[in-house]
C-alpha cells in the first residue's frame, strides 16, 4: 500500500470511529454537548498559539481554559450567551495586555498580546455559537445539525466538483487545489444538504431557511476555510495539529465550520422571525 493510500485509510477509520461518539454528545445536549464544544474550543485556541507562537507558556493555558469555559456558558441561559461572553472576552482581553506589559521583550509585546486574544477568539467564538445553538429549548439540534450540513455538504461537493470539474485556480497564493468550480459545487452543495436534512429529518426547517442558510454558509464556510489556510502559510505549517490522525489538528476539521456556526446563530436568533 502507497503512502498515499495507507494516509486515505488512516483518515476513513478516524472518520468512522470519531464522528459517532462525536454525533452521541451532540445528541445527548446539555453538559455532554457543552464539555465537547469547550474541549474543541480550548484544542484549537492551543493550536493557533502553537503555530503563531511554537510553544505554550503560562498565557496560553490562561487564553486556553478561558476557551473552553465559553461553550459552557449557554449552560445558564442560551439566549444570552452573548451578554456572559462579552464580560469574559474583556476580562481576557485586559489580562493579554497587562501580563505583556511585564513579560517578554517590550518590542514583542503588543503582537504577543494581539495573538493572545485573536487565537481564544478564533477557538472560542464559532464553538460557543454551537454549544447556544445546542442549547436552545427549541430545535436545539435541528440547527447544530443545519450548522454542520452546510459546512460538510459543501466540503464533499467542492471535493468532487473541483476534483472532475475544477479548471480555474480560486486563491491559488493561499490555497492552491481549490477551484471556482469547486466553490460553486460547495455552495449547491450546502443548499442541496439543507433541502435533504428538511425533506428526511427536520420538517422545522423551512425554504428559506435552506435557501438562505445553504447560500450563505456555501459562501462563508470557504472563507473560513481559506483564513485557515492563510494562517499556516504565513507561519510555514502544514497542519495545524497532530491531535486527530490522518486529518492534522482539530482546527483544521473545522475552519469552515466555526465561520459557519455564528452564522446560523444570527440567523435563527435576529433573522428567522422576520421571514415570511
């Protein structure tokens, strides 16, 4: 077996025996749900400081635990999960700056400090918008399943329609396989996901859910990922992580999808109600 085969196999039976127990969390709600999110939002803050920082001091694990906190905020109240995060986001955010102030070389400081808030912020906001989705008292799941239909929806068709159709570069400097027309393929993929989970599974959503939701987020998700890819390429990195084996870093899995988790958020707690 090539190596590129061997690779294919490791990611499948990682696949295959990660996502359900990832998928039973979700499920079960509640602690269950927020402790995963909180767990993934601290990995990936821990893995931007790594590739912006190459090593984890004492700061880090601060920005770190302080990650991991914001999924399990929604635990009290899901509507006003953004009221908690605020007070905890300025709390970390003056802690970034005065602990710089006193650290480290005094011409390092200020970009010391801007990674500090910006890796928490990459790590914590998307999956605190999935654990308030989660924890909605009304079709709690319905959306985290929409938030991650429109990001896998897209990933698999983009795959195929880049891989038998793709001819023009999208953002060759950044990201060099992707394609236009593996972003149109994406983007009729999320709407596609959303009509299917609407048709099979959840009757709540409605057309313009599907149409909006599957549109935006086929736009945004590949942003998301894109932003990812930018990021390692400043740095020299190739994954952002060794945590999950066969696909790199957990932040790799789920650039789009912490793009994507605000997104449907917004839309179902501002938006939604203003549809026909």
């Amino acid at each position: 077996m090539n190596e590129k085969n061997k690779n294919l196999l490791i990611r499948i039976l990682t696949g295959i025996t990660l996502l359900p127990l990832v998928l039973l969390l979700l499920f079960l709600g509640g602690w269950y749900s927020a402790v995963l999110l909180g767990a993934a939002a601290a990995v990936c803050t821990g893995e931007y400081y790594l590739i912006t920082q190459k090593r984890l001091g004492a700061a880090a694990w601060v920005g770190m635990a302080a990650a991991f906190l914001m999924p399990l905020l929604p635990l009290k109240d899901a509507a006003r999960t953004g009221e908690t995060a605020f007070w905890v986001t300025s709390v970390f955010f003056f802690f970034a700056w005065i602990y710089n102030l006193f650290r480290g070389a005094l011409a390092e400081a200020p970009t010391r400090a801007a990674h500090l808030v910006t890796g928490f912020l990459y790590g914590a906001i998307g999956l605190t918008a999935l654990s308030a989705l989660r924890l909605l008292p009304e079709h709690g799941l319905a959306w985290v399943i929409c938030a991650l239909t429109i990001t896998w929806a897209n990933d698999t068709l983009a795959y195929f329609a880049g891989r038998f159709l793709g001819k023009h570069k999208l953002y060759p400097a950044v990201s060099p396989n992707k394609t236009w027309e593996g972003f149109f393929g994406g983007m009729v993929g999320s709407v596609l996901g959303m009509f299917i989970a609407r048709g099979f599974f959840f009757p709540v959503f409605t057309v313009w859910d599907c149409v909006l939701l599957g549109f935006f987020g086929g736009l945004l998700g590949p942003v998301g990922d894109l932003c990812e890819s930018m990021l390692k390429r400043a740095y020299g990195v190739k994954d952002s992580g060794k945590l999950i084996p066969g696909h790199g870093g957990v932040l790799d899995r789920i650039d789009a999808l912490v793009f994507n988790a605000p997104l449907v958020f917004v839309y179902v707690q501002f938006v939604r109600h203003l549809l026909p």
